[in-house]
C-alpha cells in the first residue's frame, strides 16, 4: 500500500490547472495518475532518471531533448503543475476557443505556442535562432552513425538555404513559421488514450527537385 | 487442536461453495448482457516512416509526437504494478483513486476487514500449514520406495492431493477450460507468469516436473523432498548461467517418455496479468511439444500479481489469503511444434500470441527484464537506421534519374 491516498490532488489545485492548460477535471485525474506512477521517489516531482524509465521514450532518438523541454532552466525536479503545463502544448485546439475574449492571453496550445515548443527542440541554446551546428546535433540524434558527415552537412546546408530569408544563415522563429503551413496537430485524450497526430509542415517540393 | 483441523476444512469449504456461487452468477451475468468480461485487446502498430522523403524540418514532430505519447501513456511500464480496477472491491490495497463516498461503504469495508483478517486468514494459515507440511513428509516417505509404477502412482496421488489443500487455503477459484488439451508425458508446458501461485493452480489439475533454481531455507526443504517422489529439475545457482547446462538437462528430461510433463514460465519473472512480456527463446529450442496455457485472475476479488520489488514471499502469501478469494480461468491450449523453416523466437512468438488471444491479454514484444534492467541500446539505432534508411534511399533515388 503506497502513500497515494495521501498525495491525492485536491479540487482547488485541478480548477488552477484547468484555467491554465484547458484539459478537462476527468484528464487531469487521469495525468495525474499517470505522474505519481512515474514518481518512483514518491516526492511529488519527477527527475530525469523517472522519465528515462519508460522504455519506449528511452529508445527515441530525440527522447533526451523532449526530456529536457519539461524541464524549466536549470532545473533537475519537474512538479506536476510543470509537467501540466508542457503537455498542455499538445492538446487540440478547439473551434469555441476561437472566439475567446481577444485580451485573455494566449493559451498554451495555440497554433504559435506549439510551433514555438517546436522550435525550442532545435534552439537548445535559447538565442532565437536555429545555427547550422544546432541543425546538425539534432539531425545527427535521428540518424544515429548510418549517415556520413558530408552528407548530414549538405542535408543541413540545403534546408536553411531554402529556410534562411535575411542570411544570417541561420533560422529564426519567423522563418521557421514560414517554411511550410500548419496542417493539423490534435490530441484527444480519453480514459486510456492519448493520440498525438503530427504537424505536416511541407517544403517547396519544386524547389528541391530542381536544386539538384 | 486435532478437532479443529476438520472444522477448518469444512468452513473453509462452505466459503468456497459460496465464492464459486457468486462468481458463477456474475459471470452468467455477464454472458446475458453480452459484456466481455475478460476484454480482448489488439496491438496495433502505426509506423509513418515506409515512403521515403526529404528530410524536412517538421520530421522531429515523428519522434516528438512518439515521445510525448509514451509519457502520456506508454505499454510497459504499467504492467509491472497491479492492475487498476474500475470499481472498488472493498479491499484497501486496491484503493488508488478512489476517495471517501459514504459512511455506508467505510462501514462495509470495516466488516471486510474483520472478516478477512478475523476468520478467513487464520482459516487459511492453518489449511496452508497442513498442506505443505502433509507434501514433504509424504514425499519423503514415497522417496524410500523403489522406483516404478507404484511409487509414480502415489507420487500424483500425494502431489495431488497436497496442491489441492493448498488450491482450498487460498480459496482459489480455478475454471478449468479444454481440459482434452492437457499436456502430455514428454512435452513442455509453457504458461504466463503472474505469480508463484500459477505453479499450485496448474500442478493442483495435472501432475508436473518443475525447474527452478534450489533456494534456502523452508523452499529448499520442500523442493528437496519433492525430488525424491519424482524428478523434478532443480538447479544450483551457478548452473543456472550456463544455457547450455540448462538447455542438455531439459532436453534429456523431455526424451525420457516416463517422466512428468516440465513447467515453464517463459517470461521469466512475474508480469500483472495484463499483458504477455517476451518469452525466452530457451524453452523453444528443445524441440519437443509445447502445451501452452493461460491464465487470466479475475481482479474484482483480490489481485494476485506479486510485485516483487514491493513486498517479499511472506508479505505476499498473507495479502493472497486476507483477500475475498482469488478467481481464476485456466485454458489449456492445443498443442504446439516448431514448424519447417520457423527459428525459436518465431516460435515463441506464436506460442505468446496465442496464448494472449485466448486469455484476453495484450501481445508485448517487450522483455520482462525491464522491471529491473534499462532497455538495450540496440532498439534506439533501430529506429536511427529505420529514419535514415528513409532519407538515403531518397538520395540513391535521385542519383539514378
């Protein structure tokens, strides 16, 4: 018997989180019950080593740095208002949030706030810009050793060449917006399932076809 | 205290009647309604990568959209730790979310507890003290016997007999189904693992030749009197590293037609009977028969699922005798061979699909070892040389027009 029924979330911590991320009473349960079986330390946060647990993440290429997007600068403990807030990127945007009140400020699964959870994939180094070096680390974490050097270079040299609008050679936040249109992102979350479907952001195929 | 031994068996009887009514209405109720009971679950497998392509700056949303779901919810870490339940079963160990509904249900609860742990759990303690010590002295007794027909004759008898109390102290409810498909002399039984009572529900309907390793104490008593009623295939710890070891006496035990069918777990450690883990190759390079079974615990009445990083054997006995009863269907599957051109894992793999489609469990590729040990790098450069794969060929596409 664990300490659970001691840690249960009350009902003033849920409407908090309700009003900043938008899941609904029965989804946060449901995470949070999901948090506390991760939290193997039973301290209310999760540290890097918790999320390393999953078998399925510990394998993806990219597993360190979607980690790391949970985690605030700096910091080695995730609380469950945190680790809310992060997933709270992924939920679908729906249509009677449209017509919010246009003062309220931006919700975090916004078209912009989801581009931007994005870009920071890339940008680890948090300057606004995504460099030829950054570009390379993480192409190098999805292909592992089976692609050359060389290879990877011009791979990367060709994307922001076509991304890169005021040559610095490197891209900012504006020019990844631009590189391709938003398609659909939603994510339903039901008792037992969570489906994230992914962004199609689609490059000038012409473009490409004829720079070779 | 001899008149109290009979008295213990008939109570103990009249509960087991009773649970065995109860579980008899339910599920004939459920078959009215046509609800599934035991809810067959399919894998599927959504893999976007087959048509080759450019590398475009939205690929990393692939391996995001991966991650964030498996931190959301993933396949393997949930089946190392009891199953949830979706309405309470009045036991406090089953209590995760569920809050405080009414002062009528603590008072229902209350009166559970005093009788699981005033009349069930002294009822059982006693039962299970009276078989396992009736199996070792008997076994003894049958091991100074000569080997032959009477001697293997009473060995079942006593074995039998002995499981069966056992089978009454925990007041198990066993449903045994195709029982035509009983493994035989000479083949090797395979079953999922979600405790050590698998062993007492399988060995109380059939007789059969357990492999394990030799531990200390009251277990190496037992298993060192069980011996010498009939083989059974105890090895030392340190043999237990060499396969090949292993792998020669299993295979001699099985070509000798006189002794006992063997009992496997080919996941290898207990899984929370949701799912079916890897299962070893070992077992399935023998080449002999597999006789599959499996086994699916009912959870409304007491979760069987030792977690063995939680509690150790004793504390594990005691919460199994001071719950309701513990409910259960025993499948006997027909038996398997390895076919033409088949390897083991392929083999395995068969066996574990089939054995997870009838018992209403999730098939998982995943090892049974990642309760304890972290995943091998290997399955990482898979999935780097899969997206790889997906952006060179383009480029060998592209050199050839």
């Amino acid at each position: 018997m664990g300490s659970r029924a001691s840690t249960l979330l009350r009902e003033e911590e849920i409407e908090e989180i309700k009003k900043e991320t938008g899941f609904s009473h029965s989804q946060i349960t449901r995470l949070y019950s999901r948090f506390t079986s991760l939290d193997k330390g039973e301290n209310g946060t999760l540290s890097r080593e918790d999320f390393q647990r999953i078998p399925e993440l510990a394998i993806n290429p990219l597993g360190d740095r979607i980690i790391n997007a949970f985690f605030p600068e700096g910091e080695d403990q995730v609380n469950f208002r945190g680790f809310m807030r992060t997933l709270a990127h992924f939920r679908p945007i729906e249509d009677n949030e449209k017509n919010k009140d246009p003062t309220a400020s931006e919700p975090l699964n916004s078209r912009t706030n989801k581009l931007l959870f994005a870009f920071q994939l890339y940008d680890l180094d948090r300057d606004d810009k995504i460099s030829r070096d950054e570009l390379l680390q993480v192409l190098r974490m999805m292909v592992g050793v089976n692609i050359s050097d060389e290879q990877l270079g011009s791979i990367a040299d060709r994307t922001i060449q076509e991304a890169d609008q005021n040559g610095d050679n490197s891209i900012s936040f504006n020019e990844f917006i631009k590189v391709g249109n938003l398609q659909h992102i939603y994510v339903w979350a039901g008792d037992h399932y969570l489906i994230l479907t992914y962004i199609l952001l689609s490059v000038l195929q012409d473009c490409l076809c004829s720079s070779v | 205290c001899s008149e109290l031994l009979p008295l213990a068996i008939w109570l103990s009887e009249l509960y087991w009647s009773i649970v065995d009514w109860a579980t008899h209405r339910i599920e004939r109720g459920a078959k009215d309604n046509n609800h599934l009971l035991y809810k067959p679950y399919s894998n599927g497998d959504n893999r976007d990568l087959d048509h080759a392509s450019e590398f475009e700056m939205s690929d990393i949303f692939y391996f995001c959209r991966q991650g964030v779901e498996s931190i959301m919810d993933d396949e393997v870490t949930k089946r190392f730790s009891a199953e949830e339940l979706e309405s309470w079963n009045l036991l406090t160990r089953s209590n995760y979310n569920f809050q405080h509904i009414s002062l009528r249900l603590t008072v229902l609860w209350g009166l559970g507890v005093v009788i699981r742990y005033g009349f069930l759990l002294p009822l059982r303690v006693t039962l299970a003290f009276t078989g396992v010590g009736l199996l070792v002295v008997l076994t003894s007794i049958i091991g100074f016997l000569p080997n032959g027909r009477m001697k293997n004759f009473l060995s079942e008898q006593v074995h039998l007999m002995c499981y069966r109390i056992c089978v009454r102290a925990l007041t198990a409810i066993i449903t045994y189904h195709d029982s035509e498909n009983k493994p035989k002399n000479g083949g090797i039984c395979v079953a999922n693992h979600t405790s050590p009572i698998d062993v007492i529900i399988l060995a109380s309907d059939g007789c059969y030749a357990m492999v394990g390793q030799i531990h200390g104490g009251l277990m190496g008593v037992i298993q060192k009197s069980m011996v010498k009623a009939c083989p059974h295939i105890w090895f030392e710890r340190s043999e237990v590293k060499d396969r090949h070891l292993v792998a020669k006496r299993l295979s001699d035990h099985v070509e000798d037609k006189t002794k006992l069918p063997i009992l496997i777990f080919p996941e290898g450690t207990c899984i929370n009977n949701t799912s079916v883990m890897m299962f070893k190759k070992g077992s399935f390079e023998i080449g002999s028969t597999v006789y599959p079974v499996a086994i699916k615990y009912d959870p409304r009445f007491g979760d069987a699922f030792w977690n063995s990083s939680q509690f150790g054997m004793v504390n594990y006995l005691l919460r199994m005798m001071s719950s309701w009863a513990i409910v259960c269907s025993v499948w006997y599957l027909p038996p398997m061979t390895r076919e033409e051109g088949e390897d083991a894992v392929q083999f395995a793999n068969r066996v574990k699909a089939a054995i997870a489609r009838q018992g209403g469990l999730v098939d998982l590729l995943w090892d049974g070892g990642l309760k304890r040990g972290k995943v091998k790098d290997t399955f990482k450069e898979e999935q780097q040389k899969l997206y790889s794969k997906m952006l060179v060929g383009t480029q060998e596409d592209r050199s050839r027009s």
